[in-house]
C-alpha cells in the first residue's frame, strides 16, 4: 500500500505542479479572471488611500466584505504597483499556507507523511480542477489561510490563539464559519470546560472586531454583510452537483471511517468540520453570484479525513478504495471540466488600451478593465443588479445618468443576460451604440 500511495503522490504532485505553472504565468498578464478581481483592487486602493471603504446608500459601488483584506493585498500593491497582481499574489501564497496547514493537522492527527501529502495534493488540485480561486484576486483562500491557523492552534490545545485566528479570519471572509462551529461542537462533546472558553474567547473577539469596525467606517458589518441578493434553486441545484462530484465520494469515506473509528476524537472532529460545512455550504449555494469558494472548508476538511482514512483503515484493501475513491473524484472533474481547465482567457490589452482612450468616466462590467484602463470604479454592476432585482433599490437614478450619456464608454459581459435590468439595458441602448464585441464582453459608446 505504501509504495502504491507514493506513486499516486508522485503523479499528483506533477498534476499540481503543471496546473501552479500556468497560475504563476498568468498572475503578471492583463486577464481577467473574475469580475470579483477589479472590484477587489478598487477596494484596496480605498482601503490604502483613505477614500471611502464602504461607500454610501447613494452609490452605484457596493462593498459586502470584512475589511482586512484589503490592507493586506494593499500593502502588497504598494510593492507590485497592481492590486490585482497584488491580490494574486496573496492568493496563491494563501493556498500555500492552506496546504501547509492541512499537512500539519493531519501529522498532528497522527497521519503518515505519505497520507498527508495525499490529503494535501488532492485538496490543492482539487482547486485547480473545479475552481478558479487558485492565484485569483479574491480573499476567500487568505482567509482559510488565517483560519488553519486556528485549526493548527486547536490542536494543540492553545484555545485563545484558536479563537482569535478562526476570529480574525470572519474579518477577511466572512462565510469561513464552519471550522469555529465545528471546533465548539467537537469541544463540547469531548471537554466542556474548554468548550465553554474557546466559545468565551471566540464571541469576545468577535464582538470587539464588530465595536471596532462601527468606530472606524461609521456602519454596522452585519448591515454590510446583509446585501440583497436573489436565491435561485436553479442556481442550489447547479452548485451542490459540481460539489458532489468533486467532494462526494469523501464524504461517504468519511462517513465509513467515522463508523469504524466513532471513539477516535480525531476522526470526529474532521467528520463533524466536514458535515458542517456541508451544511453552510447548502444554506449559500443557492445565492446568485456564488460560486465554488463555499465548499472550500468541506474540501479543507476531507483533506485531513483523506489522510486520516488512509492512516486509521485497518487493511490495505479498504485504504487502497478510500484512496482510490478520492483520486477518482479529481478524475471526473478533469473530465468534466477540461476546457475550464486549460483554456485560459487572453491578455485584454486591446480592450484596456479601447476604454483608455475614452476620455472621462467609464462604465465596466469587468471592473478589472477599468481598473487597468485607469479609470475610477463608477458602478458595482453585479450588486446594483441584484439590488434592483430585490426591489430594495430604484434604477431610476441610474437611468437618468445613462441617459445624460456620463459614461463616454461601457462594457457589460452580454446584453442578452443584462445583469441591470431590462429597463436600464433599454436605456443603454437608446443612448449609446455597440462600438465592437469580443471574448471580454460588449463595448459601447455614446451615440
């Protein structure tokens, strides 16, 4: 079995290591990756130069997001000159610190080297395969970074450093809930005394970053945090099955080890963190915008179960088949997502260079071109769409500037699938013509 788990590590780490080569050829180019990317690098330049973080009701810019983030990828944007590039840069070096982290809670647990690297490989290809969060300007992988920490923490029974970390990790994304909730539960069961600090410490935390973030922006995170936003089963339905063929099968070997193993403490906190991110994962999947980032902790967790399984099945046979079960996960997702995989967007240099001899105001879907093209971020088109779409806002206001022709260019990502509203792409259209159309979106100007 040994030599069989170190053959599958060998062609898993060459996977990884194919798949990080062309992350870290991509980081420095003018791709957008994300319509998340720019919206992310306009923040951090707020965050740095002291403009307004969370913006008024007034604005047609939204922010739904803690606030650490941002000075991180700031303060790195401060060296690179690039908040996107900067932002890349934090999320891959994050990925590491997560892979880190699963290797060094599942040796903790007890686990074989080989069997962690296991868990460790199958987790970072397992991004590469069904997500694009790999080197991509978004916080979700800084703050699992700051969460495994915690877990790390925990494990070796340091209950305040567990507390703070999982604490300061809600102040960088805030859905990352599922490892504190598992860690009170699995306390709880197993020591309640220390159960009773860990929750004393972690709500303590969290409600000095709460007092702390009212003082300094003026407004309740919570609020912020509370954005509207559309629940689409459609959207339930199409998330929770790209879940199942990435994560499936690990739950039903967790699910068995957890049988074979119920006194191990071990095996019931990775069973107990995997379950309860499942569940949070459900109770998001259905939101419009969301993508694959809410199974992250699900995935972190049957990492370290996949390390466990190898490690606590007594025979050969039966680690062999929970091995096998998870390579073949990542199998079905190469097959399933092959062309995502490799088909990587080209450089938008033309695109960028088009908005930039606009002069004055543009409007971006992408906000990432606008943010390469120079000019200031104007309209956050997916929350104000969705903000529309609730009813919790008018389009009126934006209509009248649309008419007014403010925006002297504007590029949406389609004009059939209007993420404004059929009211504002009518205005649009009245007020300005289709200069030219490409892999980046659509293009306008004033007529």
């Amino acid at each position: 079995m040994r030599r069989a788990l170190t053959i599958l590590d060998a062609v898993l780490v060459l996977a990884c290591a194919m798949g990080l080569w062309r992350v870290v050829a991509t980081i420095g180019l003018h791709v957008p990756l994300d319509p998340n990317e720019g919206w992310n690098a306009y923040h951090a330049v707020a965050a740095m130069s002291g403009g307004p973080l969370y913006p008024g009701t007034d604005s047609f810019l939204a922010n739904n997001y803690p606030p650490l983030s941002y000075y991180v990828v700031g303060a790195v944007g401060w060296l690179t000159g690039d908040e996107i590039v900067a932002g890349r840069i934090v999320s891959l070096l994050s990925l590491l610190a997560v892979a880190a982290g699963i290797f060094a809670c599942a040796r903790r647990m007890g686990a074989g080297a080989e069997a962690s690297l296991f868990g460790v490989l199958w987790f970072v290809l397992g991004l590469l395969v069904f997500s694009d969060y790999v080197g991509m300007d978004d916080p979700q992988l800084l703050g699992h970074a700051v969460a495994m920490a915690g877990f790390v923490l925990l494990l070796r029974g340091n209950l305040f450093g567990a507390a703070l970390a999982m604490a300061l990790a809600l102040f960088v994304k805030h859905n990352l809930v599922a490892m504190p909730l598992a860690a009170l539960v699995w306390l709880a069961l197993t020591d309640r005394k220390a159960a009773v600090r860990f929750a004393a410490w972690g709500i303590g935390f969290a409600a000095l970053g709460l007092i702390l973030f009212r003082l300094v922006y003026g407004v309740s995170l919570l609020h912020v945090l509370a954005s509207p936003r559309l629940y689409s089963l459609a959207t339930l339905r199409e998330n929770v099955a790209a879940w199942t063929v990435w994560g499936g099968a690990g739950l039903a070997v967790m699910a068995s080890l957890l049988v074979v193993r119920r006194g191990d403490r071990d095996v019931a906190l990775c069973a107990i963190y995997a379950f309860a991110a499942v569940l949070i994962g459900f109770f998001f999947a259905g939101g419009a915008g969301v993508d694959m980032n809410i199974w992250f902790d699900a995935a972190i967790a049957l990492a370290i179960g996949a390390a466990l399984a190898i490690d606590r099945f007594e025979r050969d046979l039966h680690k062999l088949l929970a091995a096998s079960a998870y390579a073949l996960a990542l199998v079905c997702g190469l097959a399933l997502n092959w062309n995502d995989v490799w088909d990587r967007p080209q450089a938008a240099d033309s695109e960028i260079a088009f908005l930039r001899d606009q002069p004055g105001p543009a409007l971006c879907e992408t906000l990432s071109l606008c943010y390469w093209a120079g000019k200031r971020a104007e309209v956050d088109v997916f929350n104000t769409g969705e903000a529309f779409a609730a009813g919790a806002r008018s389009d009126a206001a934006l209509i009248r500037l649309i008419a007014g022709r403010r925006y002297h260019a504007m590029e949406f990502d389609s004009m059939d699938d209007f993420a404004l509203g059929s009211r504002v792409r009518a205005a649009v259209l009245a007020n300005y013509r289709i200069d030219h159309e490409s892999d980046d979106g659509t293009f306008l100007v004033p007529r």
